[in-house]
C-alpha cells in the first residue's frame, strides 16, 4: 500500500532500528580446571565432543586448553566456570563420586578484622555511627591538638580541597568539623566514630601511618569514659582500663584524662572546652575519645576463656574519705587496689562532694564502694572490715586522706 498508494520507494537491502548485537565471546577452557573443579578427571576428546554437541564452535586447539564459541541461542556461557559446569551436566553429575577430593581453602581474618568487627559492635551497640572523613585538612586545625607527635604536619603539593594542605595527624578535628556539620543541619543525636590512619613523619623515610579510633559524643566525661570501658571489656576483658593526667589546650581542664592498659599507652579522652567549641562553632557540648587501634589489637584476646567462678557470696563496703583538691580518683583507685590484694574484687567510684564550710577549703570528699571476695571461704565482717582499715590506712599514709565521719 506504501508503494501503490502513498509513493513510498523500495530502499535496497535491509535496515535493523535495533541495537547491534554484542560479538560472541570467545572462551578458553582449561583442561586441567576440570580435575582441580569437579575432583575428576574428562578426557579432552570427551570435553570437546561436548562441547560441539551443545552447539560451540572450536577456534583454537591445543594440548592443554580449548577455545570456543558459543551458539547464540547460548546467552549464558560467558566464563570458563560455565563450560565446566556444562561439561559435568552432560558427563553426569553420577559420575562424580560423593568422596571426590576437591581442594578448598578457607578464608581466614586477620587478628585486625577480628579486633575492628568487635569494635563497631560496641560502638553501633552504644548508639555511635561510623563516619568517614578526609585525611586531609587544614593546617590551622594542626595547631588545636596534638597527642601523638610534635613534629610538623606532612604538606600536600596539590591540596584536593580549598584549604585541605596537611595530612591529619589526629582523627578529632575532622569528627568535630562532622560535628559542626550535624548541628547546622538540626540533627539532634551526634554520636559519631571513625576508623582512619593518621599520618607521622618520621626522619629519612615514609611517614607513619597510625591506625586510631576516634569517637565524639554528646555525653559527658563519664559517658564517654563507660563506651571506653565497655570496648577494652569486649576486645581485652582481662585488661584493666587505668587513666592519668593531660594537658591539651582543646579539652576542659579537670575534664580530660589520658587511657593506659598496663604499660601501654591507649589514648586520651577529655570534654571540649569552651573556647575549642567556640573554635570549631560548636553549639552543644561535646566529648572526644581517641584510642590507639594498634596497642588494642597487640593485647585483644580474641579466644574467650572460662573462668571460675566464686562459689563464696562478696562483701560490700562504701568508703567515704575527705582529701585535697589536688588528688585524682586515678590515684585513689590504684592505693585502693594496692591494699586490697587478692580480696578486692571489684572498685567503683560513686561520687565527688565539696563544701568548704563542712569539709574546709580546698578539700573534697570522694565516695567509693568496693567489692571483696574470697575463693576458699566466706568473708566474715571482721574480714571486711580488716581490709578496709588497711586500705583508709594507706590512702592517709600516702595522700593524707581521712576517713568522713
């Protein structure tokens, strides 16, 4: 009709509006793939004639592998895996004997995998999200903190961002500008975690990538303080978590400490101070925690072992003593453990109380309980009382406390 009626002409030879088809692919088998595969062994002249009778065109022979082509009615035979596979269906699968040896190798993790997985648990579990910022930043947020060297940062020739021109040496200012962020859009919960290296110079070779965990929260001191502790009890639960004092300019003085296990140093953690949240415009508080990921990772106990239990019920006593100013709860505790010895199963501090008008001025009262138990007999209160005498005795003898009456 196109023809007779509306004046059309016959173009020569034909035209597909479709798109052009993709080649055939052409694939190599490995006769040797089929043994390490399937466990057993196909002649050669067996995978060729199958893979003729299935409609593949051999291009190339040799003494060790075959090329093929597949028909195209054959969209799925694209890798060598799906020659094999054919190769045993048609062989038969009955062939195959149910205690054929076929090699495997088991994926194994590294002790860091292990380490890190049981880190975000906590951390996920304890309400943080993983962040994940630049390693590059601006060197005027160098200058704000800098716990694990003094040298100078290491300068990018071509900054990636305006601004960015130093590689981080510590993950918090990155997780504070985060931080910042969260706030100017509303967010009302920041709880935030990073796992990231920061990078050291070292004299005559390549920088020093450490691996660090950094957190900031909303929470206070002892909030940030009990995630810490809940991390060291998943990774190390034989390790005790013990602090000390620091002194960076970007933490609250008084509010910030330093993170050991045994003779190692773990990290820092510290409440942000007024004029580092006015730095980093900051609207609410916030606290930040770094931890030191390669020192974990030496002392992670990864294989949990069992441990006896008391059958003896504990004693409990709150202690109650007035000390200076000056003394730190750290100092206390490890006095406390001192005297304590194999009964001390457990310290807690409870709480700081002042009143100059009650205790004196520059004094303070700090309120702790302890735990004891013995693993050959019950306690009687004489015992208690015995071990408690020993420790208000060496707390006076060493830091000038008293027992408030």
């Amino acid at each position: 009709l196109i023809l007779e009626l509306a004046g059309g002409e016959l173009a020569a030879g034909s035209i597909d509006v479709g798109a052009p088809r993709d080649p055939l692919p052409v694939i190599k088998l490995r006769f040797d793939q089929i043994p390490r595969v399937l466990g057993i062994t196909v002649p050669d002249d067996e995978v060729r004639r199958i893979l003729t009778a299935l409609g593949c065109q051999e291009t190339h022979v040799c003494g060790h592998c075959v090329k093929v082509t597949p028909p195209t009615w054959r969209a799925d035979l694209t890798r060598e895996i799906d020659l094999i596979e054919e190769v045993a269906r048609i062989h038969g699968y009955d062939q195959i004997p149910e205690d054929a040896n076929v090699k495997m190798a088991a994926s194994t993790r590294t002790r860091t995998d292990r380490v890190l997985t049981r880190v975000r648990e906590v951390l996920t579990g304890a309400g943080f999200d993983e962040a994940m910022t630049l390693s590059a930043i601006d060197d005027q947020w160098v200058e704000v903190i800098q716990p694990w060297t003094d040298a100078p940062p290491l300068r990018t020739s071509t900054p990636v961002l305006r601004g960015a021109n130093c590689l981080r040496q510590t993950l918090v200012p990155s997780l504070l500008a985060a931080r910042r962020h969260n706030e100017k859009l509303s967010n009302r919960v920041i709880e935030l975690f990073e796992i990231a290296s920061a990078y050291l110079p070292r004299d005559g070779g390549l920088p020093q990538q450490k691996r660090l965990l950094s957190l900031t929260s909303g929470g206070g001191l002892l909030d940030a303080k009990g995630v810490v502790e809940a991390l060291v009890a998943r990774v190390a639960p034989s390790q005790r978590l013990a602090v000390g004092q620091s002194e960076f300019p970007l933490l609250e003085p008084g509010r910030q400490c330093r993170l050991r296990l045994g003779e190692h140093s773990l990290g820092y953690l510290g409440e942000v101070s007024a004029a580092g949240r006015q730095r980093f415009e900051l609207r609410g508080p916030a606290t930040v925690a770094e931890i030191d990921l390669d020192v974990l990772t030496a002392v992670a106990e990864l294989t949990p072992l069992a441990q006896p239990l008391s059958p003896y019920p504990p004693v409990g006593r709150d202690v109650n003593i007035v000390v200076a100013e000056s003394v730190h709860w750290a100092d206390v505790e490890h006095l406390v453990r001192t005297a304590g010895g194999d009964l001390l199963e457990a310290v807690q501090y409870q709480q700081t109380y002042r009143d100059p008008g009650r205790l004196g001025e520059g004094r303070k009262s700090l309120l702790f309980s302890v735990e004891l138990r013995s693993s050959s007999g019950t306690l009687t209160s004489d015992d208690a009382d015995a071990v408690q005498q020993r420790i208000v005795g060496l707390l006076g003898e060493q830091l000038g406390a008293e027992l408030r009456a």
